[in-house]
C-alpha cells in the first residue's frame, strides 16, 4: 500500500504544481504594464528543481516563450553561483542566447527557499514594448543597436532591489514606466508561485522537491518515449521559403525518428541576415520541439524530460542559429515559420496529420507616433510608442478549414483596438476579415484580415512592420491551394514595404491585407453545402465560387436569395 | 392572507424545477421535472403541490421570485431569435475574431465556436468615436437608411447595437436605434451601452449580441408565465433573480434578458450568504456540488464576491476561452467539471484524470447497473464506503459495489497496479484536488487565504466531499444546511432587490475632478436606483459605490470599495490610499512612482438585507444515537477504518458525533473525517469542526 500511496500523493502534487504555475501566470496579467502581456497574454511562467530542469509551466503563454524558457534557468545557475544565491533574491536578464531570443524579453528567476534551504526556482517571461536602442523592428545591423543589454544579474539581492540598475534601463528606454512595472510584475509573479509552493511543502511534509520531481520527469520522459517508439523509424526532408528583409530565406529540414528521439537538423537553411530577423537556435528549437509535440503527444505536459527527446541540430551562422552579435529583434519571424518546415517534412512520414501552411509569422508592427513636424502640432500632441499583435489565417486540416485570423504557432492574443488607441493617439480604422483570402481546398484555408491604421490630429508616426508573406504565400498541401499574400501600401498609393521602419505622413493611413492560410486537398471535392456557406457569409465572393469551386448560376442565385432574406445555412 | 410572507421561490434547472413556498417561517418545497417544451408548466405544476402541502392558494402568495436556466441554454443550445448586429464599419467580424488565439494550444484540430450571428447577419455603418469620447467621423440619419433597409428586408425580430468607443459617448448608438425604431416598431432592440457600457469590443458586442439573441425567446416566456399564474389566481408581482445576486422587475428582466444568465447558481450563493449572517460569518467558502458539475463562491462580509464578466457557455472541457465573454455583473464563481457522475481514466503519464465528461443519468455511474463500464466519481464513493449501497436516495436506487470495482480495476486499476479501493482512493482524491485548486486559484485572484474561511457545502455531492476538501484547504469549520437539494430556490428568497449600473470613464488621480465625480456617481447612483424603486416602492436603498482603480498602463483594475462619503465627497488622496491598501494586500508590493488611474465605475442600489436573526450555538446535549458502522476510507491515513452512521433526522439539537462517521439522509451523506466531529445547530445545520478545536 505505501508504494501507491505515495503515488497518490505524488498525482496530487503534479496537479498542484501546475496549478500554481497558472496562479503565477495569472498574476503577471494582472499587474503587467505592456498590452503585450495584459491583453495579448505574451509570456510563460514555470517552476523549475534546483538542478534548472523545468518540473512544470503555465498553460497561458506562448510556445517559444515556453520552451526556451525550459533552458534559461540553468544558465542563471551557472552564471550567479550558487555561493551567490540568497533568499530573497531574484536575477534578470535580457539576453536573447540565454534567455527567449531577444532584448525585448525580460526572462526573471527567483530562487525558492523552504527553511533556509534552496529547494527550487521560479521563472517567468514578458515581452515589453520597448527596450531602447533602435525601437522594435527588423532594421538593426547588430545586437547593439537593438535596445539595452542586461546580461543575467541580480534585480534585487536579499529583498533589495538594485536602484542603479533601475536607474540604467529608465535611462535608456522609452516608456521607462511601463518597463519598470513590468519589471515589477514580474518579480510579483514569481513571489506568489513561490508562496503556493511552500504552502504545497508545508501540506504534504516534503523537505525537498526531489521525489515530486522524478515522479514528474520519469512519468513524462515515459510518455514522451511510448509515443516517439510508436512512429516508423525513418526521416524525411522539408522546406519553404519565405520574403526574408532583401532577399528571400530558404529553411531546410532533416526529421530523424530514432528510436528514443526526434532529430530535427536545419542544415542547408540559409545563413545569417544583415537584418534583425534572424533567430537564435534556442528559439528555433523551442517552435521545432512544440510542433512536433503538438502532432506526436499534445497533452503531455511541458517539462524537462518531456522537451528533452526533441532535439534539433543547426550549423552556426544558419538564420536558425544565429550567434552574438546578430540582429535578433524580429526572432519570431523566422521561429513562426520553423513549424511549417518541420510539418513539410513530418507530412512525409506521417500523412494526414499535419495542416497546410499557414499565414505563419504573427502579423506585428509597431507605431511610433510624435506631434507632427510639417507644420504646428496641436499642445496636446504626444509621443507614444504603440505595439499590436495580429494574426492571418492558419493552414487547413486534413479534416476541418484553417481558422480565421487565429495565431499559429504563436499562442498569443491580440489586443483588443479599444485598448490600443488608450495606448497612445494611434487610431484603428479597420481591422475585419479578409474575404477570399483563405486558399481554396476540400478544406478552405483560414481568412486574413484587413488592417488600416492612422494616427490622430496632429500627429505623424514611423510604422515599423514586421510582415512576411508578401512574395511568399502560404502553400497547399494534397491539391489545397495557396493563401492570399500580404500586402502593404499607404491609402494614397504610396508603396511600403513588408518590413522595416517606414515613415508615414499626418493624414495618411497604412493599408495592411494580412496573408491567408492555405487549402488541403482538392477544390473540386469540397462539400457543396460549406462552398454555399463561405458564399453567404461573404469569406468567398461570387467569383471565387465560380472559379475555385464550380459553383452552378443555380446555387448562386440561392444563396443571394438566402442573403437578402437574412437566412442561414 | 395574501402577504409578503407567504412567498415562492423557483428555480428552473436543467434536470428540475425545484419550488420553495415560505409560510410565515415554515417552508414546503418539491421537485418536478423541468417541462423544456412549456418551461412555465412545470412552474404551475410544482405550485399547486406546494400549495396544497401548505394548505392555501395561488391567490394567497404575496411574491414568486423565480430564476432560471433558460437564458443560459437558449445560449448554449443557440436557441435564439433571428438576429442581426449594426457595428461600426470596419469591425463587422470583431465577434467572429474573438481573440485571435487558441484556447488549447496543442490540439492541432482545434475549432473555435461559431459567433452566435454568422457574417451575413453582422451590418455596419460608417461614423467613429475615439478614445476621448470625441466624433472623429459623423454618423447621419441617411448612412442608417439603408441598413436599415436590408433589415426590413431580411425580416429580424431582434438587432443588436454595437459600436466602437460608445461606452465613452453613445448618441452613434442612439441614433441609430431611432432609425431603426422608427421604420421598424415592432423589432426589439439592444444598445451596447445600455446592455454592458465597458471597453474591450469583443466582450461588449458579444454581451449585446447575446442579450439582443435571447430576447425575444425571453420575453416571449416571461409574458406566458405571467398569464398563466395569473390564470392559476396568482395576484402578486413577480420578480426575476439576475446573475449578480439581486432581484428585478419582469420588465427589466424582459428588456435585459442576458443579466438572467446563472440566475440558478447565483441563488445557491445568495442561500450560503444568508446561512453566513445567520452564523456571524464574514469569511464563507461556499461549495455546491451536483450530478455534473461543482461551483465554488467566495462570501465576504454575508456578500458573494461580484465580478463584471464571465464566460458561458463553454464548448471545450470547461477550458477558459471556449466560451463566449459576458460582461454584466455577475457572481464571481468558478465552475469545473466536477459531479457524482464524472469519469475517470488514465492519461498517457499515467495519471488519473476526472471529468469533465459524466456518465449522466444513462448509463449512470457503473454502480447504477445500468450498463456503465466506466468509474465515476459516485463508483469511487461507494468502494471507500462513503456510501450505503442499500439507502442510496432513500434506497429507491440500489447501489452494486461488485460493479464499481470492476470498473474501478479494469480502467485505474490494471493500468496503475492499485487494488480497487486504491483506484477509489486516487480518483477521489484526484476530484477532490482539482476542486481545491479551482478554489485556491480563485482565492488568490482575489487576495483571499481559505485557512480563515468557513465552508458551507451543498448540493447532492457536495457533504460527501466536503470535509475532504476543507482537510485539503485547510479549513476548519463545515456547515451543511438542510434544504441543500433546493438551495437555489430558498436562496432566490433571501436575495435583496437590487441593480448594479456602471460606466467606462477613465480618470487619472493626478487630473482628479471631484465635480465630475460627485456628477457620475450621482447619475448611476440614480439609474440603479430606479430599476430597484420599480420593484419596491418604500423600502429603503442602500448604494454601495465601487471604483475600479489601476496603475497608469495596467491593463486589468481591481475594485475598491468606498463609502458613500468617501465617495460623494471624493478626495484624491483617499482614493489612492484605499488603491494601494488594496493592491498591496493582492499582489504583495505597491509600485512606486506611478501615476493611478480609475477606470470603471459602479453603484449597486439594493434595499437592506432581510433581518437576520444570529444563532446561538447549539450547547452540546450528548452524542447522537449510533444506527450501525460500516467501513470508511480515510484518506488522510489511507485507511479504511470503522465508522459510526447516524441518522440526521435523529440528531436534536446540540447531537453530537465524532468522525470518522457517516451521517445520513435521503438525498445525501455528509461524510465526517476522523479529523473531526460535528454537532447540530438549531436551525439544522450540521456545523463540522477539526478536532482539536475542542
């Protein structure tokens, strides 16, 4: 009876853990600063042993937050000391090789104490709107012009927070408020997953995590293996090309099932850009490692032996392992896109499983929004930095339609626009689907969407787009066809391009069409029922119906009829 | 004889409608099936039995207080009327976009709900507001004409109004209801800012769409009800209980049906809030626990904690996200899918899982015998001997342990290498720690430590679990009021008429306008007012103001309650004070050099609570007579060990019994850990406490 009871106990603590993660999670919600993480939800939160191995994660987060998360924390062992670890103390860093990919993540680590002994850490992830230097966006030539370094250090040793160090990043960033506050919250947050756990210690007697968390890693590695010895023991290729800043890049992948691993080896992908679009591998490996996860064994839970059979291989100077000093900023380009690779070469091994590529990369930019300089600006114009998250349409599935304006692989939300334009004088004009947008298919690819952006009287601001998708559209799979590109003008006509820092004009708007998903699997089989459906709800026009889908004049005059009465299919 | 004291209390559930009728202090309740067809009938039906049990008629009820799932279902079930939205022009698929995430992030064919009105229902119409409130772009008559039109044309009988920053400034919205109303007479119509006037786009349009859906459904029924009580000689006014806890005039509830969405729940709060005042309580748990699902309420100071939105019906295994965002005042509960009929099984780590899937009424749990092979949470109960197989609902249904072990061995068991009543131990315990988290996570979103809490369970699964739950919080006194079975419906009567109103306007404290404050105060304070003076014409009002309040570039407030002075002669000094009091005390540390904002502000009128008479603690008066023992699991040793079972009819006032033991009545056992003993209360609660409290 002893055995399974502490097996009990130890299903319970499993479940407790995770729980305490999410109130961590929950936490930084509630007091962050940035509309990244209050509104979009862009951050991860975790519990950690005290050898760094990650025991158990929020489920509010985001994958490439999560799993690069996984690895930092052994990195701020090593680099604080363990001689230098005090109660009371929490350490920061900013540093994309070490941390989630770039500056403008703030990565922070408290170590848990239970009766004056080490027993664990906590850590936790935000991405905040500004950190200096050029602003965000794609248009650095190196690390250093893309905002304040904060290599891993104390934030506050035994309870006191460092004020020099506070007093540099107010120093160096624009909204030091905000950053501050998010700084704060940050600490918050792992204060109370460190509470719930000693009060989890106190219930249950332990001294130590160290039983509750082989029982974790060994259940979980057991699971992560069943699951990979089941697959055929082969390998496949992959690759796509995306627009890049320039020139296009081509990733490339090796999918290797052995039997205790999945290698995943970006060899001949293209090599490092001149501009900040380029990804560190910790990154890259975090997106390789949750799409493989999310088709092989989704409901395992993230931790160290779960991720640990997931392994990726990248020669040094690939835009998938870029290394100090590249540019970095817009990692999530590159890292949006590593799931689509590795799924190109996963649909070769194990067909029907995966989706057809999607819009991939969030749709992201930034505004940068000043009194206007061309003539007097108004006393009440402002600067302001404003950043928003959207997303196009994912790839269809082999049994259900790509989903409309939904991130893939990000996991984050957008913000809602009535909260953007409190951010600062920045104005949504529209922001709706993108109709006809989806890539034809026995399943329809998800619609993108429409963006127009202005500012307020008075105002002129830089747009900082970080687009992809505008040479590059996503492709079908099994017949499905291509998603609509991105595209990008200002309303008077005047060209922009997909990424970089652009400057627009008072009075003029930018006018975004954001990529759809692609269609799987053969038009021409499509039910005829969900073709009429799309007709009716506008995602497809009269002459897509016609031309993709064979859509009769008979059915057509039924659905405008259906239209007019206001009736549903 | 037709007075306020003789009063009903209706509550339609989903399985039941349960009936309450108070006669001058005595109660008669009864259960009938929920009628879906003609939801009134079961109404009727169930009156007449009380009625008859109280020895009076129809015409003698002074008030019927009903609350119902109808509203709630008509969502779920997208049972709603045709309905159109007119939006702002650019923002036609803001209810379809939800939040443009996935709720599960590795569910590679994750769909997302459908909106509750397709694409071609959504019309737009040009104008803007900005975020000061200001017209950025006019919106004229002539823009309206012809959506209009296409309304006309279409035939809806309902349209809801939603348009960008009309919190902040409404006459777009206003405009456009008077076109509309005035070509079209007989369309009902909902206005986003008179349904939830709050930012975010998303939660507003989707409240008013849903209020706009259900509306005529609503009030179609609402109308059927009154006609035929009153054909029944009913003479009395009949009132609704909303979500926030209160009650309202049918017309307000016909105009705002969305605010009836978990009326039902809602009262099972307000019922533990009474029990509370009745105790002196201002720290109350409560815990209701049925067939399907458990819900679980915060009660501070004899209040339920309030919350200004919540999410219904949910399509993916309870997950937040999966539902749709209702911005109203709301009792703030969280719901989990956790019942006497959830099943487990075991998931690729091994682990044992429970719910939310439940074996409902057919098959049952496996111990039912009726062809269910899977262990619910009602299998686990009987095998640790929780339950008597031979009393279970008064002994109407015969319970088969051989068949619970069965499917307790073949599904946990063999799988984890655990006999069977180790399979029970591990699924109960697992159930029990879910529930407990849920309710820690809630009492942490809202800064609150459960060790200082009292717990009051009810509901047919709630007393089985309870003491293990309150062992596992860490709380050291249990209530379990008789009557649990109706809860709601008794709650219903206990509820105060009451309406809340609130306003997006955002203030920072270093621009703080006292007149402006004192003007919006006094506005909402009258409006809530109002709806409450529609129901009761003399009582007196109280106003309870709330300001939600949060650093400058937060996105999330939290609420500080002031009093009427500080409110009506506000001061910015004390509204920052009474803010970081309240932050501190959630998130640990204030955060220095920040500019305080507020952002929403809120007046619930409500007239003053019934008069609630304190127990005075029942004195012990000798242990309660032992009707036999039987073998009881106790999971804080893993043990079975020899309990006593004890009727609750048997036990008098002051009746004493020390756990482990087994109390047990017709609808339900209350289970008493060895780590506690109980005593009943004269108002027949039974009041569990730890033992070393003695």
């Amino acid at each position: 009876m002893a055995q399974s009871q502490s097996n009990v106990a130890y299903q319970v603590m499993w479940n407790r853990l995770i729980s305490v993660v999410e109130e961590q999670a929950q936490a930084l919600v509630r007091t962050a600063f940035s509309t990244s993480v209050r509104e979009a939800g862009d951050l991860s939160a975790g519990v950690y042993d005290t050898h760094g191995r990650m025991l158990a994660q929020a489920v509010t987060g985001t994958p490439g937050h999560v799993n690069a998360m996984a690895d930092a924390v052994a990195h701020f062992i090593r680099r604080i000391g363990r001689q230098n670890i005090f109660e009371g103390d929490v350490y920061l860093t900013n540093d994309p090789w070490e941390g989630t990919g770039h500056l403008h993540d703030i990565t922070m680590v408290t170590p848990s104490f239970y009766k004056g002994v080490l027993v664990g850490f906590f850590a936790c992830t935000a991405h905040i709107v500004d950190i200096g230097g050029r602003g965000f966006g794609a248009d650095a030539a190196s690390v250093y012009e893309e905002g304040l370094y904060i290599p891993i250090m104390k934030f506050a040793e035994r309870g006191d927070v460092d004020d020099t160090l506070v007093r540099i990043v107010r120093g160096n960033v624009r909204e030091p408020d905000q950053l501050i506050g998010d700084m704060y919250a940050l600490a918050t947050c792992n204060e109370i997953g460190h509470r719930r756990l000693i009060e989890m210690m106190d219930e249950f007697g332990l001294d130590d995590l160290d039983g509750i968390a082989a029982f974790i890693l060994d259940n979980s590695r057991r699971a992560t293996l069943e699951r990979i010895a089941a697959l055929p023991r082969t390998s496949a290729e992959g690759e796509m090309t995306v627009d890049g800043f320039a020139t296009p890049i081509t990733l490339k992948v090796k999918l290797t099932i052995e039997e205790d691993r999945i290698v995943s080896d970006f060899t001949g992908t293209s090599g490092v850009d001149k501009k900040g679009i380029n990804c560190p591998l910790v990154y890259a490996k975090a997106y390789a490692c949750y799409a493989l996860k999310c088709a092989i064994a989704p409901e395992i839970p993230n931790n160290a032996a779960s991720l640990a059979p997931f392994e990726i291989e990248a020669p040094v100077n690939t835009i998938v392992n870029a290394v100090h000093p590249a540019p970095v900023a817009l990692r999530h380009i590159v890292g949006h896109f590593v799931p689509d690779t590795v799924y190109d070469a996963l649909d070769k091994i194990l067909p029907g499983v995966v989706p057809a590529e999607g819009a991939g990369c969030l749709c992201n930019f930034q505004v940068s929004l000043r009194p206007r300089t061309d003539a007097p600006a108004p006393p009440d114009a402002v600067r302001s930095e404003v950043l928003t998250f959207n997303s196009g349409g994912s790839g269809a599935r082999p049994e259900h339609d790509g989903l409309n304006a939904t991130a893939f692989p990000s996991g984050v939300m957008t913000m809602p626009i009535e909260a953007t334009e409190h951010a600062g004088p920045v104005i949504i004009w529209r922001k709706e689907l993108r109709p006809d947008s989806g890539g034809a298919g026995k399943q329809r690819g998800g619609l993108g969407q429409y963006m127009e952006v202005g500012a307020r009287e008075g105002h002129e601001f830089d747009f900082q787009a970080m687009f992809d998708r505008v040479d590059h559209p996503a492709r079908g799979r099994r017949g499905g066809k291509a998603g609509a590109c991105t595209t990008i003008a200002q309303d008077d006509g005047s060209e922009m391009f997909g990424k970089g820092k652009q400057f627009v004009p008072h009075g003029r708007k930018v006018m975004l069409a954001l990529p759809g998903g692609a269609g799987y699997g053969d038009p021409a089989e499509r039910s005829l029922d969900l073709v009429k459906r799309d007709l009716l709800r506008g995602y497809i026009a009269f002459e897509a119906a016609k031309r993709d889908y064979v859509l009769s004049d008979a059915d057509i005059a039924d659905v405008q009829e259906k239209m007019r009465k206001g009736d549903t299919v | 004889m037709k007075t306020s004291s003789v009063r009903l209390g209706v509550d339609i559930g989903g399985t039941f409608t349960d009936v309450v009728l108070e006669v001058d202090g005595a109660s008669f309740s009864t259960k009938v099936l929920t009628t879906y067809i003609a939801p009134e009938n079961a109404i009727i039906d169930g009156m007449q039995q009380v009625c008859t049990k109280a020895g009076i008629t129809p015409a003698d009820i002074g008030q019927i207080i009903h609350g119902t799932t109808l509203a709630t279902n008509a969502l779920i079930e997208r049972r709603g009327a045709k309905t159109a939205l007119i939006t702002t022009e650019g923002f036609r698929d803001v209810i379809e976009m939800r939040t443009e995430s996935r709720f599960e992030q590795y569910d590679l064919n994750l769909n997302i709900p459908e909106p509750l009105l397709p694409r071609q229902c959504r019309y737009t119409v040009p104008g803007r507001i900005d975020a000061t409130g200001a017209e950025l772009m006019p919106l004229t008559e002539a823009d309206i004409a012809p959506v209009v039109e296409a309304i006309a044309e279409a035939g809806y009988d309902s349209v809801a109004i939603g348009l960008i920053h009309s919190y902040l400034n409404d006459s777009h919205e206003k405009l456009v209801r008077d076109v509309l109303a005035k070509r079209l007479p007989d369309v009902m119509i909902s206005l986003s800012t008179e349904v939830s006037p709050q930012m975010r786009e998303y939660e507003r349009f989707n409240t008013v769409v849903a209020n706009a859906y259900i509306k005529p459904l609503m009030k179609s029924y609402l109308g059927r009800l009154e006609g035929r009580l009153r054909d029944e000689g009913v003479g009395c006014n009949i009132f609704l209980m909303h979500s926030g806890g209160g009650i309202i005039s049918l017309e307000n509830a016909a105009e705002f049906p969305v605010r009836l969405v978990e009326s039902g729940p809602a009262g099972g709060a307000v019922f533990a809030a009474n029990i509370a005042a009745r105790y002196g309580l201002d720290k109350v748990l409560s815990f209701d626990m049925g067939g399907t699902t458990a819900k679980i309420c915060l009660i501070k100071d004899q209040t339920p904690k309030t919350s200004r939105v919540f999410e219904v019906a949910r399509t993916y295994r309870f997950k937040k996200g999966s539902g749709m965002p209702i911005s109203i005042p709301v009792i703030d509960m969280v719901e989990i899918g956790a019942g006497g009929g959830s099943l487990a099984h075991v998931d690729a780590m091994r682990q044992i899982r429970v719910g939310p899937e439940s074996a409902g009424s057919e098959p049952g749990p496996a111990c039912y015998g009726r062809g269910g092979d899977k262990p619910a949470v009602t299998d686990a109960d009987l095998v640790l001997g929780k339950l008597d197989p031979d009393n279970f609902a008064g002994g109407s249904i015969k319970l088969e342990t051989a068949a619970s072990e069965t499917a307790l061995r073949a599904v946990l068991g063999d799988m984890l290498d655990m006999d069977a009543a180790t399979s029970a131990f591990g699924l109960a315990e697992v159930v029990d720690e879910n529930m407990a988290n849920a309710a820690r996570v809630h009492a942490v979103e809202n800064g609150e430590d459960l060790s200082e809490y009292t717990m009051i369970a009810f509901g047919g699964a709630a007393p089985l679990h309870a003491g293990r739950l309150c062992e596992k919080l860490g709380v050291e006194r249990l209530l379990v009021p008789p009557g649990a079975g109706v809860g709601s419906a008794i709650g219903f009567l206990r509820a105060p008429f009451s309406f809340e109103a609130n306003r997006s306007v955002y203030m920072k404290l270093s621009d703080f306008d006292a007149d402006k404050i004192k003007a919006l105060l006094g506005d909402l304070k009258a409006e809530a007012t109002g709806f409450v003076r529609n129901c009761d014409a003399d009582s007196d009002i109280l106003s309870e103001f709330k300001v939600y309040m949060r650093y400058t570039g937060q996105g999330w407030e939290i609420p500080i309650t002031l009093t009427e002075a500080q409110a009506m002669t506000p001061n910015a000094a004390t509204f920052e004070a009474r803010f970081v009091e309240d932050y501190t005390k959630l998130f640990g540390r204030a955060v220095t050099g920040m500019d305080i904002e507020i952002t929403v502000w809120s007046v619930n009128a409500t007239t003053p609570p019934e008069k609630v008479t304190e127990i005075d603690a029942a004195k012990p008066s000798g242990d309660a007579p032992i009707h036999g023992s039987r073998s009881l699991f106790d999971p804080a040793t893993a043990e079975f060990a020899e309990a006593s079972v004890v009727l609750r009819d048997d036990m008098i006032e002051g009746a004493e019994v020390t756990g482990p033991a087994a109390i047990t009545e017709d609808e339900t056992t209350i289970i008493v850990p060895s780590s506690r003993k109980a005593i009943r209360q004269p108002d027949g609660c039974i009041d569990i406490t730890t033992k070393k409290g003695a």
